[in-house]
C-alpha cells in the first residue's frame, strides 16, 4: 500500500488495482478454517479489486474504507472494517480482519451489515469469544453513527481524494516473508 497520511491522529493507506500482496493460499470459503488451524502457506496474489483508500486512528479497532469503480473512478461507497489495531511494524503495518463489515452507501442515507455469516463461524471457530463479537459490533455500530451524524464531510472529502499522478504500484520488500502469524 501506498502511505498517504501517517500522523498521530490519523493514519491513511491506498491500495491500486495491480498491488501485489502475499496472502495464504486458500479459498474466500477456506480462509477462516485456515486462519483457525494457525497452518498456512503463503502466494502471491494480485489486487485486481477497485481502488481503496483505507483510514484509520491510530490504536483505534476499525479502519474506513473510501471504495471507488475501477478504472472509471466513481465512488460507490464505505466500508468500515473492524480489525485489530494497526501496529507499527518495521515493513510497515500489522493488522487482523474481524470479519464483519458496515457499509455506507455513498448518499450517506443507508448502511448494513456485511459478512455476518463469516462473523458467526470465526465465532464458532473460536477466532472470537462471543463477548469480543458483541463489543466489535457494538463498537462498529457507533463508528458508523459517528460517521453519519458528524464526520459526513470527511467522508465526502475522502471520496473526492485521487492518488497523485506520479504514483507507481508499491513493490513487496525483499524480506517481505518475515511476518507475524498472530491473529490478536
């Protein structure tokens, strides 16, 4: 990912279409039952997603993410992603999905849940307690109120944000393969 904003108060990353990332070698359908055996093996996978700009507080369980259609660059909304808190690491940043996801519409009206049947089996896998799946909702939630009821200007700020021209797709360090294997 591309840095784009590193302060104390806030932290913003970019993904491009052609990034190329390590990921473990598995199936969307495998990928908790992977994650739960603490056994993988890592590929080379291709970002051939839509561009994604994703914005956080440092320390804090969530980041936004700011989604736009590739190539044509229309925005077509935010996802907020629960997730443990960034950590700083010397290649970079480390994190860990929580599964669930809110979407916000981009007219900013209407939200809803994502993935909650992924959320109920990372429960059931033991990937969360149930008391850690209640608090990430709940703290996703109010994000997502906070959003809507006091940030909407950031939120259209970052949806009229572009990359700089200049920008090539980041390049996997050499020593990519030294990672941690912790989920939490």
């Amino acid at each position: 990912m591309t840095v784009v904003e590193d302060t104390p108060t806030r932290r913003a990353l970019y993904i491009a279409p052609g990034t190329v990332f390590m990921a473990p070698d598995c199936t969307r359908a495998e990928h908790l039952r992977v994650l739960a055996s603490g056994k993988w093996d890592l590929v080379e996978m291709t970002w051939n997603e839509q561009p994604m700009l994703w914005t956080s507080v440092p320390g804090e369980p969530c980041s936004v993410w700011t989604i736009w259609q590739a190539p044509n660059w229309q925005h077509i909304g935010w996802k907020v992603n629960p997730e443990a808190p960034m950590k700083r690491t010397r290649l970079g940043f480390d994190t860990a999905d929580y599964t669930l996801d809110a979407v916000i519409e981009p007219d900013l009206e209407r939200w809803s849940w994502k993935d909650e049947d992924e959320f109920a089996e990372a429960i059931l896998l033991g990937l969360l307690t149930t008391t850690e799946a209640t608090a990430i909702r709940e703290g996703t939630r109010m994000v997502v109120e906070s959003l809507l009821m006091v940030q909407r200007d950031d939120l259209r700020a970052w949806a009229a944000w572009r990359p700089l021209a200049h920008w090539t797709v980041p390049t996997l360090p050499l020593d990519w393969d030294v990672v941690s294997r912790r989920i939490r």
